[in-house]
C-alpha cells in the first residue's frame, strides 16, 4: 500500500479508535475531531479509499470499514463492484490475486 500522510495516519487512527466503539465515525465527527474542514476530511477519505486503507458504502452513512477487517472475498466483491462494466474479470480471479498480494505483503 502506498504511503500516508500524516493526515490520513491521523484520520485513520481516528478510524480505529471510533470503530472500536462499535460503529463508523461520521465525516461530521472526524471534522471536528481531527480539526478538518469537511471538505478536507473527505478529501482525505478518497485519498484512504484510493490507497486501500479504507472501504465506504456510496450513499450510506457511517459506512467507513477497515480493510484489514474485511475477509478476502469481502474484498474482492469491493473491487468487482468497484470496476464493474469496465474490465470483464471473474470473482475467482480477483480472490486469487488478493490472495497473492496478502502472501507477499507478509
């Protein structure tokens, strides 16, 4: 994974800190806790999301989700639904490329 900021190590450390209460921060809170601008915070969550670090639902509130959380099938559903239309890959070839890449980063 590409490298962060030291924004978006804050905001993510906001993240982890937030879920282990149970539930996604809202970009309202992470605004006001991280001292953001909203506009900035969600530039940053692109910028997380982009990078791998973090998953959204579009149009879902507090729907941020860790990816290190996620299963490998979770992830590869994520990126199927991420491209869909745009390149024509199976839901097999793509768990078997995470599967890779999760075996090298280790």
């Amino acid at each position: 994974m590409e490298t962060l900021t030291p924004s978006q190590v804050n905001i993510l450390g906001y993240i982890k800190m937030h879920l282990r209460r149970g539930y996604s921060p809202s970009m309202q809170d992470i605004s006001d806790n991280i001292g953001m601008c909203p506009s900035a915070v969600q530039y940053q969550l692109n910028q997380l999301e982009r990078k791998g670090h973090i998953v959204r639902e579009r149009n879902q509130a507090r729907s941020i989700r860790l990816t290190d959380e996620m299963t490998i099938e979770q992830r590869a559903d994520k990126f199927l639904e991420a491209i869909a239309g745009q390149v024509t890959l199976t839901r097999e070839a793509v768990i078997a490329a995470f599967k890779q890449m999760d075996e090298v980063a280790a």
